[in-house]
C-alpha cells in the first residue's frame, strides 16, 4: 500500500517499479483511477525499450471531454483510441452476475429494492447465458440490455418452453416471473393484455440497472464489444500481457468511474479463482491449477488510485491472491476515501493484509498518517527533561540537566512526512523503517518523436473445424491421430469373436506387441532389481532416456511397427529330422538383439564402422546399423 498526496511522485515511482517486470519477461496490469493519456505512452516507450510493445492491450475510457452527438453527426471515423472489451463473453453465470451486482451504487438507501433486483439480475443472467449456449452466440452487455425488459424476459421464458430447455434453466425464470406482483402467468405470451402493476414493479428492480447500461452502451460503446472482443483478461495474466486500462476522473461522474473500476477488478478477481481448482479427486497436474502458471517471479497488478473505484473484492484479493503468485500494488493519496467507499471494517481488513506500506509525502495528521505510525511501531528514545543555568564572570550559561527519561515513541513523525520531496518516502517492512528514494526516468527515456505509439489491433476469425486441421497437417501426422475410427478398429480386433475359419483352425489374436514399450519396460525392470537405483530417481530418469533414445536409432520403423501375434496357430506336422522351435522360442525371435546389450553413452559419436555379431554356428555375419 503506497499513500502518498498529490505530487508526492506515486506514478512516476509506479513507472520505476514496472522496470522489474520488464527485465523478467512477465507482463503487469495497471489500473489509472485518475487517467491521462502520457501514462499509456510512457508505458508503451519502456515496453518498446524492452521489445514488449506488441503486448501491450488497452482499455481505454477517455473520450477528452468530445461530445458523442458531435462524433456521430460529423460522421467521423477514425478508429477507436482503445481496444475493445466484452466482460461477458467468457464468463460464467456467477461471473456476469457478480459483474453486474458491482455496478450498483454503493452505501445507499433502499437495499430492499438493491436485493431483489440482484435476484432478477441472476434469473436474467441465467437464461440469457443457456441461450447463448445453446444457440452459439456471445453473450455481450448489449443483450443483456435487451431482455432485462419484462417483455424480453417473458419472451426468454416463453423460447425455453417452446426449444424445450430442461427444467433447470427455465427455474430461474420462471419464479422470478410468478414473484412478480400481480403478473399472471396464463397470459405470459400475450403482453398487451398485462396489467400495468407488473410493469411499475419490474420497472423499480430493472431501474437499478439502467443508469449504467445507459452510460456504458451510448457513451463507451467504442469500448464495449458486442462479439468476444481484443482483449481476455485472463489470458493477459497467463500469458504475461501489459494491459493498460484508462479511467477518467474528470469528464465522468463519480459513480461512472467507480462503476467502470468496479467491474474491472471484479472480472479480475473472479477470474482468478478459477485458478484456485475445486477438484479434489486426481494428481497434482490434474487437480492444482496454479502450479500451471506458476513462475520464478509474480505477476504485478498495480491498482493507481485506488480509492475513486474501490470495492470489497480488492480486500479480498488481497488476502488470497499470493498463493496464486499474483502480486498486488495499491496507491491512493488517503485513507478516508477508501472508507468512503465501504465500511470502516473492510478498510482495517485491507490495512492488516498489506504487509508493506510506503509513506510518501502526507500532509496532515490524521487517519492515514496514523495507519503508517500504527504499521511502523514505536522505539524507545532518551529524553532530557532540564536544562541548569551556571553562573560565571563572563556571564551565565546553560548545560544540560542531569536527568535522562526513555520514553517510547512513534519511528515516523507527521512532520518527517510532510517534509519529504517528490519521489521520497518511508517503507515499512515488518516493523523497520527504511527511508527509500525511488528511480526517476528522465522525460527523454520515456518518449520519442520519430517512434509514433500504435494500439495493437485484433481481427476477428471464428474457431477453424477438426476437419479443416486436419486437412492442413501432413498426412504422417494424421495417421498418429488416435481418432475414434482407429481406436475401434483395434478394440474390435481383440473384442470381435472368432469366425468359422478361425475356429477351424483355432487362431485368435492373442496379444499385441510393440518393440519399443517392450524394450522400456524390459529396461525399467531391470532398474528395479539394482539397489542404487531405489532413490536416485534423477539416474533412472537417464538411464531410462539413454534406452529410449538407443532403441530408436538402432530398430528400423518395420520392426517399432505395433504387431498381432496369435499364439494359439496349431503345430504343422513334419517329417523331416529337424526338431520344431517352440512358441515361446518364436516370440523371442521378434525381440530385437541389441535388447540384452549394455546401453551406450550418447555423449560418444556414433561408431561408423559395420558391426560383426556371433552366429549361432560359430561364424561371423556383417551387419550395419540403420538408422531413421
């Protein structure tokens, strides 16, 4: 948590720090609750410095104060200074239900209503998320504007009756339906001949709603997608992108922007906890999600300004995001608007989960300044109560009393604090107090003239088919495809039953060899019976990797071909002399030789010279080894 006035040097130490990121190839996020537009360029020149500038995705809420009605009327159509963004597309109806709660004011009277409208929103969500299911759309706020209406929800509920949807999605809807006071339900597919109370009841619910659907659509529609949009936050986290996202102060209310910072931080924190898994049935790489994307460094997420878009769900994120090595940064210029912004109690939660503070330049002693003396502590400090005055020739004079108090006080002073310079601060870390300056970057290293900043655009393609894939990958790599065809061509192979003529001859496919599983697991039981290979699992691992490697270089593809042997083949009479090999002695016929030879270094080059092997009659043969 960094507090600190303004001028205080919040955002430019806010740049210094974004170079650690930067140097470990990890991407960041940064929320700039008080936005302008030398923000985004200074980011994107030090991403340009670190070759990162095709990473950068930006969300972008400013307008400069333009008039839309000016916009549409000259019929400009210049492209939009943002990338385009659908919260809903890739949510879940938790999600999208929790994204809209957000946006309801807060701290205001008639909860009651506030209550029942977040019960209609859920029925809302519900169905409109199963119809875009099933019917392959993208849920966007666009739609949802259209059938948060009583006429498109009843329209909604009359579709599942008519598509037959099953009965857990048409619930929602239609309890919200018949709790509608005087609603009746025989006439749900004949609107004109509702009452008007229906209308006024669902009206006061649906209106908690319409002051932000109305803002979000009319005056950041550029924003705002109505497909899947540029940009997924949670690929932006998982595959280190920079993503900018742009919050006015000045040209929107206080609402808007706490509403618009809302919905951000909550997509964010929702679609962090998908990374917290619920399975608990399987292995590791099964079960535990964040193993997945776990890395040497974390991801830093730095929330500027705070206190204009605060909401409970960064308390929360606080206290849970670690373990998801997700590193959060917060900066705000006081305490008192972040409790403005929830209660009193959210805000000590948020202050006892911080465990670093930083103390820039504050200017009064009150909650904040508190906060930071609370965090740093007390030290005992020697006092001198009295001064003595002597008496001499030339005058008096004054020496110091010869009484030492030990008083305990605050590390940090207000007035240490407000004496501080721009970029200038206190850290607190577990109790010690570290007076910190932090790293300026010069205006000429964070601009260019001749280097023009580009917003990475997108296009939109839909999902290429199976068939077009496969139709794209050489034919070798189609036949290695385990599809279904091939999968129940073997199965009926061992499954099927035996014909007439196999039962004639009483042949029945037995068993499926495969040389190279057959040499590792020759190779693995061998390890087993040495003892120095019990707990050195590393040198298993070599040993086993130096087989595998040894038998694809020295067996050709006919003989790694997967074979059928049929064991059961009766034994041909014969009269000659020669006695008959067995059938056991067959099968060892089809292992490979070099199976019983030492395995070799791979480190050595390959000996090139033909090998000579002992015949069973005592001669030599020539062979040559072949390799693939």
């Amino acid at each position: 948590m960094f507090f600190a006035t303004t001028g205080g040097g919040k955002t430019e130490t806010t740049f210094a720090w974004l170079l650690n990121p930067l140097c470990w190839g990890r991407g960041f996020t940064f929320v700039d609750g008080k936005a302008q537009n030398d923000t985004t360029r200074t980011i994107w020149y030090l991403s340009r410095r670190f070759g990162r500038e095709d990473d950068i995705e930006v969300i972008n809420f400013m307008n400069g104060g333009k008039s839309r009605s000016e916009i549409i009327q000259s019929g400009e159509k210049s492209r939009p200074q943002s990338n385009t963004w659908n919260p809903f597309a890739f949510s879940t109806e938790a999600f999208t239900a929790e994204t809209m709660q957000s946006m309801l004011p807060q701290n205001v009277q008639g909860g009651e209503w506030q209550s029942r409208a977040i019960a209609m929103n859920k029925a809302l969500v519900f169905g409109t998320k199963f119809w875009c299911v099933r019917e392959g759309k993208t849920m966007s706020l666009q739609m949802l504007r259209e059938h948060m209406t009583l006429e498109g929800m009843a329209k909604l509920y009359c579709r599942g009756l008519d598509d037959q949807w099953p009965e857990e999605a048409i619930a929602p809807l239609r309890n919200y339906l018949q709790d509608v006071p005087g609603f009746d339900m025989s006439l749900v597919r004949t609107p004109s001949a509702w009452t008007e109370e229906p209308r006024k009841q669902h009206a006061y619910l649906s209106g908690q709603f319409s002051e932000t659907f109305t803002t979000f659509a009319e005056t950041f529609g550029d924003v705002f997608a109505a497909d899947a949009g540029d940009i997924d936050i949670r690929d932006s986290i998982h595959s280190d992108r920079i993503l900018i996202v742009m919050i006015p102060a000045l040209d929107t209310s206080a609402h808007t922007t706490s509403a618009l910072g809302r919905m951000f931080v909550t997509q964010q924190s929702m679609l962090l906890a998908r990374d917290l898994g619920y399975r608990l049935e399987g292995t590791d790489a099964q079960t535990l999600e964040v193993k997945k994307y776990k890395g040497s460094f974390p991801y830093i997420c730095i929330l500027d300004e705070v206190g204009a878009y605060y909401t409970d769900r960064i308390a929360v994120e606080a206290t849970q995001v670690r373990s998801l090595e997700f590193s959060l940064i917060m900066t705000a210029q006081d305490q008192e608007r972040i409790e403005g912004q929830t209660s009193a109690t959210n805000t000590a939660t948020l202050m006892q989960n911080a465990g670093t503070k930083f103390a820039g330049r504050i200017v009064s002693d009150d909650k904040t300044a508190r906060t930071v003396k609370n965090a740093a502590g007390e030290e005992a400090r020697a006092r001198m109560g009295s001064l003595q005055r002597h008496d001499g020739v030339m005058g008096e004079s004054w020496v110091d009393g010869n009484q030492i108090t030990i008083q305990m006080e605050s590390k940090i002073d207000v007035q240490d604090l407000i004496r501080l310079n721009a970029g200038e601060f206190f850290t607190v870390f577990q109790g010690d107090v570290v007076p910190s300056a932090s790293v300026y970057i010069p205006d000429s290293e964070k601009s260019c003239d001749s280097d023009p900043v580009v917003i990475n655009r997108y296009i939109s393609v839909e999902a290429p088919r199976l068939e077009r894939l496969r139709r794209l990958v050489p034919r070798t790599v189609q036949r290695r495809l385990p599809t279904p065809e091939h999968v129940s061509s073997i199965i009926g192979v061992l499954t099927a039953k035996p014909s007439r003529k196999r039962r004639k001859n009483r042949t029945e496919p037995y068993r499926i060899i495969d040389t190279f599983q057959r040499r590792l697991a020759t190779a693995q039981t061998s390890l087993d019976l040495l003892p120095q290979y019990d707990t050195d699992i590393e040198s298993r691992a070599n040993e086993l990797w130096k087989k595998a490697v040894h038998t694809i270089n020295n067996t050709t593809r006919e003989e790694r071909r997967v074979c059928y042997i049929t064991l059961n083949r009766p034994e041909e009479e014969h009269s000659g002399p020669e006695d008959i090999p067995s059938v056991k002695a067959i099968l060892n016929t089809l292992l490979p030789l070099e199976m019983l030879l030492p395995v070799p270094d791979l480190t050595a080059s390959p000996p090139h010279k033909k090998n000579v092997a002992q015949t069973p009659s005592g001669g030599k043969q020539e062979s040559r080894k072949k390799r693939f």
